[in-house]
C-alpha cells in the first residue's frame, strides 16, 4: 500500500506527495503527457528531441545539471510513445533545487540555438548507436511499420528517419513547449523525507504563478482492426536467422490487458515459461525466445522474437511457435501455471516498489491514467484473471489474421 | 523570489555518511552469514558467495559454464521442474560468475523464504551437470556470441582488456567458439566439487527476514560439510601487456560508428591512490557533467554519452575512457580526451568544479545506501576484498578533503597521453 496525499493548484498541475520518512533521500518527478503518439507523421521523433532540449537550459538557469549536482543530486529523463517523465534525485535537505530548476524549465526554456544544434547530433548518435550500428537494430522500425497503418505507434520513439531529426527547427521547438510543456498537461511528484505541507508551500511558491496553458484535445487516429496476416521478409547482414510475430492487443486501460499481459508471462516470463522450454530446451529449434510486450497506453503489441538454431529452416520454426500457440488456444491451462504468473506480478510490483524512484515514478503514470489510487488496486486486476479468460484471449489474440511476421535472414553464414 | 538564484543548499561535507553495520551469524558448519535487515518490506535477498570465477579456472569459460548449469538440474529433478518451483513463487533465482567469485542470489516475497531455501539447497548441493543441458548451453552461447562479435562495443571491450592484461591472464582472456567447444560435463563436475564447498561458502542476507532464518539456514546449509573441505590457492598470476599502444580495427564495413577506448594500467583498490583516482575519474569521465560530457558530447556533439571507469579488479586496475562516437569523428574524440587529460595536469581544478563533483558523490552514495540491499552491497565488497567500514569512511574522507594540489598531481603521475592504450573497433 502506498501512501499519498494529491492536491492541484489554480494552474491546473496536479501534485502528489508521498512521504517517507526511512530515507534520507528525496525525489522530484515531473511528468509530461506528451510522447510520441503525440507527433506529425512527417516530424517524428520530436518528443524525445524535445526531451534533450530541456537540459539545455532554462528561461533564468543556464545551465540545469550544474546547480543540481552542486546539491548532490542526480537526474534523468525517458521518453515513450505515450508520456515524458523527467526525475531527479537528491539529499532531502536540497529539495527546494529540485523545485526550482523544475519549475523554472517549465515556465520557459532558453531555447538556444547551440543546445539544438548539439542535441541534434547527439540524439542522431543515440539512433546510429541503438538502431543501426546494432545486427537486427532495425526491426523495430520495420514491425511497427508493418503492424500499424494508422496509429503513430507506426513509427519509433527516437524518430522514423534521420532526416526528421536533422530538420528540426527552433520555432517547432517552441511550438512543441507552448503546446504540451504547460503546468495543465503536467504531474508533479514529491516523494521520500518531505512532508506534505512542506510540499504544498514549496509548489505554491515555484508552480503557482506558471501560466496554465491549454489543454490540448488528443486526437488520435484509431488504429482499425487488422483483418489480414501482414508478412515481411528482410535479409540483412547478420549471424542468425531470427523470427519475430507481432499480435494486437489491448489499451492498458482495457480490463481484458490484464489478461492479455499474463499470457505473454505464461509464454515467455521465466526459464519455465513454455515457450523456452518447448522450443530452446526440448526442440532445440531457437537458441533465445523471448514473449513480451511494452505496456502502452494505446493498444500495443504482443512480441514473440527468437533467433533461430543454425540449420533450422524458418518454416519449421514458425510452425513450432504456432503449435505452442494453438495448444493455448486448445487447452485451458492448469490453474497452477495461472497462479505461477500471479505470484510472479505480485513478487515484482513488490520489488517495484522498494525503490523510491520506482513508486514516484509509477504514482505520476497511473495519475496519467487518471487516478494514483489505482497503483494500490492494481494486483487485483491480476488476481481476477481466470483460466477461462487465457483461454479466451489467447483465441482471440493469436488470430492469424491478427498476426504480424518478420522473417528476419541472415544473409552470410558465421 | 527572484528565479536567477539558487535556493540555499547544505553542502556535502555537512552530510554525516554512516554506513549501517551488519549482524553477522554462524552456522553449525562454520559458513558466516551476514545479516543487514530491513522489515519495512515484505522482501527478502539471498546471496551465497563462492571463490568460483575466471580466476581459478584452468580451461577458459569453465567457472561461468559450471555456475550456469549448477541450476539446470539435480539428481533429483529437471531444470524444468527446479525453475518451476522457484517461479511459482514468484521468486527470481539468478546467478553470475565474475572474475573472482560466483555467485547464486535469491529474490523473493519474505512469505516463500521457507518454500525456496529447499530448492536452493538443491542447486547448490546436488547439481547434475547432464551432458543434454551442457549441449543446449554450448550450442546457445556460441550462437549468442556470433551475434556480440558484431557489435563494435562488444569486440572493442575484448580487445582493450586483452591489451592490458594478456590473453592468458582471466582479465584478459574471452570467450570463444573453440573454448565453448572444448567443454565438458566430467571437467564442469570437478570444478563444482573443488569450488562450492560449504568451507568456501558466505551467506549475506538483507531485507525482512522470517523469525526462523537462522534455524532455517542452519538447516540447509549449515547442518553437514557438503561437498567436503576445499582447500583454494589463490595464485598470483602475471599480466602480460601489449607492446604497442595504438590500435584500428575493422569488424564491420558498413559500420556508422566506431567504439573507442582510451586505457592504462592503475594500481588496485589497496593502494593509497585508488580512492583519489575515484574523484579524479568522475571529473574526467564519471559523471553527466564531467569534462569528457561536456566536451565530447554537450558541446561537439560527438556521442550520445562518453564514460570512464575505474576497474575494481582484485589484483590490478584499469582506467577506461569509452564511447562509441560517429565514424567520422572517432579520430577527433581521440584528440579530445587527450586535451582534456592534459588539460587536468595542466591546470588545477577551479574551486567551483571540486566542490560541486564531492557534492555530487556524496549525494550519490547518499543515495546508493538507501535500503538494506543496498546497504548489503556495500558490506559485501569490503568483506570479499577483506576490508572493513575503515576503507569506507577513508574514502568519504577524501572525497571531502582531497585538494585541487592533490588532483592535478595525480593526474600528472597518472594522465599521461603517451602511457594509454588507444583502440577504434569500427
């Protein structure tokens, strides 16, 4: 149970405080609800662009990182396809650096042409670094493209091209802040040694005189259902041949997630998991497979990705995972394997919630779906997940028209 | 309120950094277990400690190999039926072999301690090492190393420790298809017999803790001598360093970047220079505003991040610039980090900069012992180093006291261009 206090100031940011008076440290969250289903299709990548921008200075700080290590802190920031959180951590005692580095980024940046200049190469970096200097760095790209015709899911947080990138231009810089970076579109979390009034004295002074801003009406286009297999095949320069199937599922606010997110544990969490055990331990035909999913706010996408055993023809292996699939569909599983996956959530929200980072950082998330409260209630929409509903999502889930395919060739040999 | 000054801190030097002690018991058997507990959380870590690493292997890859399959079946039960049980707890029984020591760690809701230490016994008394599990193995690793030898980072890590410390050398020696190969269940066996042994054998415990820990432990791992008495050497081995300094290689053609390493040899943690070299690495490379950022990357734009580090080997350390930066750069990074190592012999470290970095270090260990695992980590490093608090609070001394003098001293014993290995893995 995590203990909090919420209340809003007159510009519309919500703040909440969750005290802990066991550690000497504190943490100052901000979080943003704007990511990159929030971009155009022909400027993508801005959101996490944007999210370097921010450390380039703000309207009366020159420089955020330098006062904030002074105060013995450290920071960080990520940005998802659906919301930019930015924390920081420091001794109690300095908490006040936090507010006020915080907030005066959120009243108004520099916006320098230097730092944009900067930043634009850095991030082009990152992308090189993680998505194309990398064998199979490029998947990702390709699935979402294969998976989404509508939704800009379709396209990476850190940008579809470069190009996007490298065009990005100081006035959608401060379009971009103008729009999303105001205190309405903002949540605010104090947590660790603080107390409430101490909180409430120190968002008054820093937050409450910030411009309120807008708040933006979301409009996003609705991925429709997709009604045919979609398969791609790719050769590139790397060792193993690799599969990944792509399936839709749920809005993280859908009751059927929940469901849809233990069958990817049933399937991949663990060296039990079925999928491990069937194809690497008994038939030898993958030498890594992997089941998962990110966890986003708009329906996302169930992944099975696996590298191929040298030798084993790729038809083989598809057909492999497909029969996995169909005994889910076929057979109601064991209530023991249920339980398994269960005990699993509950052990990791409560290894989650050891750390103070961890329990500010998710307060403000599920604030995001509307309401804090709902982290505490939120294993109980594991536990009331049946054999009958794995049963039933797994029918519907891994629906062959449902699905989407990678062939992924290696196209020289090791 | 004006918003161009900063509100009022209380600087590091105030912080009164205290490192909370641990109870420590013995079992029947003689094993010491190290208690640093918490109740606040219903959470319970488990780790049991070998000298099982590279260090003591004859045959390359046989300490990580054997740590590995320890947990892929007993006499008794299949790996399938053994992960299983510990998953249907929800617990996470991972394991890691390291130069010196092997390691399995238990992470578990405090409720199931009871249902799991029987399991745990299971895989660290009575491993099978079949022959099947050791072929899945091979065969995996090897695939998984074909994909590694592509990345530029991956390669260039080999190298640059293969340069300063020999292939021969456990810091030196990697991984490779003909030492996967080359194992064997008979060889894995013997090293599980000589090394896991409950007279090489620490327990530290943190979190919430059940009432019976102790009879509980004692019971599983403290009741007979498993796996007999083992004598270990600990030889002293020599590294053998490469003669030329300057290194390019080419691993992929078509690669945008290149992963660059800038190297030399550093004395060990017991020598007196160790916890100076700590404050002088993160100016140099161990933080977000350290000189190598704020260069390389915040103002040229060079890398998305730019690091050193300080090895914390046993036997000799390491201090290690690395980046993976644009392939048309990686030339001009190079001359980068040599500006700025020459850059901290040649001038003193503005008043302004030392007090923010020992700032910033304390508020980061500050940080770093928030909660009993954490706290256990830390008291796990000293007591395997065979160090006490002493070692702790000298280095927090100086981080507080350490002058600009000291540091640019060091930096001209210690910084010297011409002394560093240097490697571009394209």
């Amino acid at each position: 149970m995590i203990h909090y206090n919420k209340f809003t100031l007159a510009n519309g940011l919500r703040v909440i405080v969750h005290e802990d008076h066991t550690t000497p440290m504190a943490v100052l969250n901000v979080l943003y609800d704007v990511g990159s289903r929030d971009e155009e299709p022909e400027r993508t990548g801005f959101a996490h662009l944007f999210e370097h921008l921010m450390f380039g200075g703000s309207v009366n700080i020159p420089d955020y990182d330098e006062p904030l290590q002074m105060a013995g802190g450290e920071n960080n920031a990520f940005t998802t396809s659906d919301l930019t959180n930015y924390y920081v951590q420091l001794p109690a005692e300095n908490i006040e650096t936090a507010f006020w580095l915080e907030s005066d980024r959120m009243l108004s940046l520099a916006f320098g042409e230097k730092s944009l200049d900067v930043q634009r190469k850095v991030v082009i970096e990152e992308f090189k670094e993680h998505y194309i200097n990398k064998p199979y760095g490029d998947v990702w790209h390709k699935m979402r493209q294969l998976a989404y015709s509508t939704h800009p899911y379709r396209w990476m947080t850190i940008g579809k091209e470069l190009s996007h990138i490298e065009t990005a231009s100081l006035a959608d810089v401060k379009a971009f802040f103008f729009k999303y970076y105001r205190p309405v579109n903002a949540i605010l979390v104090a947590a660790g040694k603080v107390t409430t009034e101490q909180v409430k004295a120190l968002a008054e002074k820093w937050f409450g005189d910030i411009p309120a801003g807008e708040k933006y009406q979301r409009q996003i286009p609705v991925e429709p259902p997709q009604t045919a297999a979609h398969k791609l095949e790719v050769k590139a320069n790397v060792p193993l041949d690799a599969l990944y199937k792509c399936y839709h599922i749920y809005p993280r606010q859908d009751k059927r997630y929940y469901a849809a997110d233990l069958v990817s544990d049933i399937l991949g969490g663990g060296s039990s998991s079925r999928l491990h055990q069937v194809l690497v331990k008994e038939k030898k035909l993958f030498s890594n497979i992997e089941c998962y999913h990110f966890g986003t706010l708009d329906a996302g996408l169930l992944t099975i990705e696996g590298k191929l055993v040298k030798g084993v023809k790729m038809k083989d292996a598809e057909k492999a995972i497909q029969e996995e699939l169909s005994k889910l569909q076929q057979t109601v599983i064991p209530e023991r394997e249920l339980q398994k996956v269960k005990n699993r959530v509950e052990s990791l929200l409560a290894f989650e919630d050891m750390s103070l980072l961890n329990r500010a950082n998710n307060l403000a998330f599920y604030e995001l779906m509307g309401d804090a409260a709902l982290m505490n209630t939120e294993f109980e929409n594991y536990e009331t997940v049946t054999t009958e509903d794995i049963h039933r999502e797994a029918n519907i889930i891994f629906n062959e028209k449902n699905s989407n395919t990678i062939y992924y060739y290696a196209d020289n040999q090791i | 309120m004006n918003r161009k000054n900063a509100p009022a801190i209380k600087d590091a030097v105030e912080f009164d950094i205290t490192l909370k002690p641990y109870e420590k018991f013995t079992l029947d058997n003689g094993i010491p277990v190290y208690v640093v507990k918490s109740d606040e959380q219903d959470t319970l870590q488990l780790e049991m400690i070998f000298p099982a690493g590279s260090w003591y292997e004859q045959e390359s890859q046989i300490a990580a190999a054997t740590n590995f399959l320890m947990k892929n079946g007993s006499s008794q039960h299949s790996a399938l039926q053994i992960n299983e049980s510990i998953e249907y707890f929800g617990a996470y029984l991972n394991r890691n072999s390291f130069h010196e020591n092997a390691t399995y760690t238990l992470h578990c809701l405090t409720k199931h301690t009871a249902q799991l230490l029987p399991l745990l016994q299971e895989v660290i008394q009575d491993p099978a090492f079949a022959g099947e599990e050791l072929a899945i193995y091979q065969q995996n690793m090897k695939q998984r190393l074909a994909v590694n030898l592509q990345k530029c980072d991956f390669v260039a890590n080999r190298y640059i420790d293969k340069y300063l410390f020999g292939d021969f050398h456990p810091y030196g020696r990697v991984s490779t298809m003909m030492a996967y190969d080359a194992l064997q269940p008979e060889s894995l066996h013997a090293f599980y017999q000589k090394h896991y042994t409950y007279n090489n054998c620490k327990i530290f415990v943190a979190g919430h803790l059940p009432d019976d820990m102790i009879p509980m432990l004692n019971k599983y791992f403290g009741a007979t001598k498993w796996n007999g008495e083992s004598a270990l050497l600990r030889p002293e081995l020599p590294i053998q360093i490469a003669d030329e300094k300057r290194h390019r290689i080419f691993n992929d053609e078509n690669g945008v970047q290149g992963a660059v390493r800038v190297a030399r040899h550093f004395p060990n943690r017991y020598h007196p220079d160790f916890p100076k070299m700590l404050v002088l690495n993160t100016i140099l490379g161990g933080y977000f505003g350290s000189r190598l950022m704020s260069n390389i990357r915040e103002d040229k734009g060079y890398t998305y991040g730019i690091h050193s580090q300080l090895y914390n080997f046993r036997q000799t350390s390491a201090l290690n610039i690395q980046t993976e930066a644009g392939r048309d750069v990686c030339e001009a990074t190079i001359e980068e980090i040599y500006k700025e190592l020459a850059r901290l012999q040649q001038e003193p470290i503005p008043a302004e900069e030392l007090s923010l970095v020992r700032n910033y270090m304390i508020g980061t260990i500050l940080g770093d012992l928030d909660g009993a695992f954490q706290v256990i980590q830390r008291w796990k490093s000293l007591i395997l180093n065979d160090l006490d608090e002493n070692y702790f609070y000298n280095n927090i001394r100086v981080i507080k006291t350490i002058t600009a003098e000291e540091l640019q001293h060091l930096a001209q014993q210690y910084l010297t261009p011409s002394e560093f290995y240097e490697l571009v893995v394209i």
